[in-house]
C-alpha cells in the first residue's frame, strides 16, 4: 500500500498536479486499501500489490477531479500527513496483536474452527 501511495503520487504528479491533488491521491489511496492485512503469503501478496496500485491509479483520477475522502472517513484525518500517521500507527501499533495470530495460523499452532 505505501508503494502504491508512491507509484500514485507520481502519477498524478507526472499528469500536472500539484501538491492538493498529490495530496488527494495518498488520502484517496490509503482511505480505500489502507486495512490491507499483510499475511505472508507470497502468491496473494502480489495479488495485494495490484489492488493496492489499481487502487492508487483509482486515486488519482478521483484526485484529478478535486475528489478526496474527508476526515472521520475511516482513518482519514484532517490533512494528508495525519492520515499517512494514521496509517503508520496501525501498523505499528493495531497490528502487533494481529501479526502474532497470521503466524499462529501459518504455523498450525490454533484451530480457527473453536475461534
């Protein structure tokens, strides 16, 4: 997701836009796929990398058209480095807890059918 804020930002850069529409394309990009859970697999990994581009490209065009997600939508904030912190929280964060139970799954180690 945070490359796809990348690759959209540039994008949208490279189409004219300024830092409102740049702006507009990583809120709109982490307002639609930032609950992407990572969960080491490799084949739905790349799957995620390009829902999360497709979603960027999706951004972009919402951005060109002064389209963005307002605040209190989901974890967006006021402006678009709250919004990148929003994000950088949860992963930092909300998902310790989260991370520790994909690998318990991987590994075996709890039945998801008593959950």
């Amino acid at each position: 997701m945070s490359a796809a804020c990348g690759a959209g930002a540039a994008i949208t850069y490279l189409y004219g836009g300024g830092l409102e529409e740049i702006s507009y394309t990583i809120t709109n990009t982490i307002g639609n796929v930032g609950g992407i859970v990572c969960d080491g697999a490799k084949s739905s990994c790349a799957a995620k990398i390009a829902s999360s581009v497709e979603a960027a490209i999706l951004a972009h065009f919402m951005a060109r058209k002064k389209h963005s997600f307002q605040p209190g939508e989901g974890i967006v904030q006021e402006d678009v480095e709250g919004t990148i912190k929003s994000v950088g929280y949860i992963g930092r964060v909300g998902m310790k807890l989260t991370d520790t139970e994909i690998l318990n799954i991987m590994i075996d180690r709890v039945n998801v059918d008593e959950a």
